[in-house]
C-alpha cells in the first residue's frame, strides 16, 4: 500500500510522509469546515431547501477535493466559494427574483463556457488582461459585502427608513450570542489559532445552546436521505438574455480566484519552479473549471480553490494525498447532516431573522479578503478611483456585479482621459462599453 501511494502521490519526492499528509488534510478541513454552516445559509437565501443545501455543499467539497488530489496531485482543497455564494443568493435570486432553480442553470451554463475556456486556455489571455487593481479591488468589495451581511445576520446592523441602515440594538440575546462568538475568533485569530473560524462557530453555538438561544435536538446522525437540488435545475429557463450580465459577472471571479489560490499556495509549499510557474497548473486549472459544474449539478454556488488550504500546507501536506484526507472528512460529514443544519438554523426575534453562530465567521472571513486593499496603487488616481468605487459600491447597493461594472468603466475611462490607453489591453475597453450599454438599456435599480 506504501509503494502504491508513493508510486501514486510521490509524498517522499515531495519532502513529506504520509503521516504529515493525513495531518495537513485534517488541518486544511477543520479549517475550511465553516463552508459546511455559512455556504447553505446563503443557498437557504435563495430559497434552497437547507437539507439538500448542506448535502450540495458537502458532496461538492468532497468530490472537487478528491479530484484535484488525484488529477493534479496538489494539497488544494475546493469548495463553494465565499462572494460566489452571496452573489448567486443575494444580487442574482433575491435581489432580482431569479427562481433558485434558474440560476443553478445560469450556474450550470457559466462551467459549460469555463470549461471550454480552461481547456482552449483563453482563461489565460482573459486573466493578464484585467487590470490587477481591479482584481484587488474585487476581493476587497466582496469582503465588505460579506461583512456587511454578518453584521446584518448578528443584528449589529438593522435597517431604517430614513438612513436605510443604523446600529442594532445589540443587547438582544441573538446580538450578544453573535458579539461573543466574534470575540472568541478575534482572540483565536490573534493567537494564530489556525481553527480560529470553525472553534469560534463551535463556542458560539455551545454557548447558545447552554443559554437556550439554540435548539440542538436530535437524531445528529442520519442516512443522508436528501436530494441534491442540482437534480432540479431549469437549464432552459436560463436562456435569458437578463441574465448574461450575471454570467460574466461569475465568469469573471471564476477566472481569477483559483489562479492566486493556486500560486499562493504553491509557493508555500515549494511547489513552483525556479521560474516561479506553477508546473501542474494546467491540471489544476481544468479541476477547478470542472467543479464549478459539478457544484451546479449538485445544486451549490460556483466550487473553487480554497486559501485556507495553505494552513495544511503549513504543517507539512505537499501532495494530493492529503486532498483525500480532506475529502474524506467532507465525505463523513454527510452523515451529520442534522447536526449541521442545527448549527447553522436562523434565530426569529422581533419578527426577523438572525444568524448568530455563522456570523462571526462571515465578518471575519470579510476582513481576511479585504486584505489586498494594500496592493492597490492609491498614489495614482486612475487607479485609486476604479478600485475605490469597486470596493465601495458593492455593499453600497449590495450588488457585486454592480461594483464590478463600476470598477470596469471608471477604469477604462480614466486611463482614456488620463492618456494612458495604452496601459489597458482591449479586452478591459469592450468589457466597458458593453457594461456601460446595458446600464444605459436597463435602469440602475433594476
């Protein structure tokens, strides 16, 4: 069995042992398990039944993180992607009503293109020729709107009528459950607990549960029995044209969220060349343009790379063995389906609906992808600008291809009148003029 895994996985090759590999694929999960809670409350948003959510979740991680083990052979563990989530929930079902089976369509078509584009390696022309800032400014935005929605899920944030949003009365039990929880995490997260996010969930609810805001009632393990909601997906229904806005926008964050995962976690685990390439980026690549279809067919958000991988590549996984570490603890949590939905159950007061115990981990998984903020170039305006409105119009009108569209045109048009349209590949100005031409056809607040 050695020889085979070896032969399989070349763990010696690598510089590791098959006993760090089991040890950074537990690592890699615990630290990425908060997906399990957070991901289905998003896909609950949309009006996804919150069993089948947690089983889309769980077998979509399993299977995307299995096969990126035995395909590229890389400690990269996958998931339904964080800002993926809450644009799929929040900008494309809710804010303008798609049916949540439409845009699992929608979902469906957008892998089909990635694919296609992964395979052809046009993802490649695409990715160098956006702008950085943008894609810095992206991730930022997509932090703020997560961040947001957490204060809002911990009652920290409540809407008002005449300044659209004010503090929460935060000396309500949910709001208090909530403000402890992030404490705990902040505290973790200080110490550089690497389970920071998934013990804080875990003492929030325990702590919620001992204080009767929870209900934890049994049995916590049972048969998977659910139906993945990807089995329900309307194919034909979204072959709209309204919705190709929304495709781009998900092409988009599915072309440039793997490859800094990727490299990132790459250079951690000494996986470049002495050229700085990613040698097996090709395999790696098509793995996670594949997941997003099957994330689809599952019925979840897009299915990307996951950063956190790198906290199992800290203490030693260097190969796809310890992906199927990882894998194979997604694959157990199947059967703690109850137990997952109890955590992650909404708490009613005052005739709305909080979130307390995933929260925490919402705000804080925010600030972590605001932290490219300090990559942007803000000396120069014509980047500082595009980027700004980017990051601030996205919570603003809680819409990330709105702020995606606001970075793309500012961007194209400043470089324009600054003179420095040669500093922009053409792909950026197209991109422009035609976001600009659908807000000139279609109002704002539409």
């Amino acid at each position: 069995m050695s020889g085979f895994v070896e032969r399989r996985f070349g763990v010696r090759a690598a510089g590791s042992t098959p006993g760090r590999e089991i040890v950074g694929g537990l690592t890699t999960f615990l630290t990425m398990s908060y997906i399990a809670i957070v991901n289905p409350v998003f896909l609950s948003a949309a009006g996804i039944p919150a069993g089948g959510a947690i089983l889309a979740t769980l077998l979509a991680s399993a299977v995307a993180t299995i096969l990126m083990g035995v395909v590229a052979n890389v400690p990269v563990a996958l998931a339904p992607g964080m800002g993926l989530n809450a644009f799929f929930a929040y900008t494309i079902c809710v804010n303008h009503q798609v049916p949540w089976r439409v845009g699992l369509g929608l979902l469906a078509w957008v892998a089909i293109v990635f694919v296609a584009l992964t395979v052809g390696r046009v993802r490649t022309l695409i990715t160098r020729a956006v702008p950085r800032t943008l894609r810095y400014a992206a991730a930022v935005g997509i932090g703020l709107f997560i961040t947001t929605i957490g204060l809002q899920h911990a009652g920290v944030v409540a809407p008002d009528p005449a300044t659209l949003v004010s503090f929460g009365d935060v000396t309500k039990p949910h709001a208090l459950l909530a403000l402890g929880g992030l404490a705990v995490t902040l505290v973790l997260a200080a110490r550089h607990v690497r389970t920071a996010i998934f013990t804080g969930m875990l003492v929030t609810a325990v702590s919620g549960v001992l204080l009767g805001i929870l209900r934890f009632e049994g049995p916590w393990l049972r048969w998977p029995a659910w139906t993945p909601p990807g089995l329900e997906m309307d194919l034909l229904g979204a072959l709209r044209a309204d919705l190709i806005p929304f495709g781009v926008a998900l092409l988009f964050f599915s072309i440039f969220d793997a490859m800094g995962t990727l490299y990132a976690v790459g250079e951690e685990a000494g996986l470049l060349d002495e050229r700085g390439d990613f040698p097996r980026l090709g395999r790696a690549l098509t793995v996670d343009a594949a997941s997003g279809l099957l994330g689809a067919g599952l019925g979840t958000s897009t299915v990307t790379c996951y950063i956190e991988s790198a906290t199992g590549v800290s203490v030693g996984a260097r190969t796809g063995l310890a992906n199927l570490v990882t894998g194979g603890c997604f694959l157990a949590s199947l059967f703690f389906i109850p137990l997952v939905a109890a955590v992650g159950a909404p708490v009613v007061s005052g005739g709305r609906t909080y979130f307390p115990v995933t929260a925490p981990a919402l705000i804080v998984v925010g600030v972590l992808m605001a932290r490219t903020v300090t990559k942007v170039e803000w000396g120069e305006i014509s980047e500082a600008v595009p980027a700004f409105l980017t990051m601030i119009v996205m919570p603003a009108t809680f819409s990330i291809s709105h702020g995606l569209a606001a970075g793309f045109v500012t961007y194209a048009g400043m470089k324009l009148v600054a003179g420095k349209r040669r500093e922009v590949h053409w792909l950026v100005y197209v991109i422009a003029a035609l976001l600009a031409g659908r807000y000139l056809i279609i109002p704002l607040g539409r």
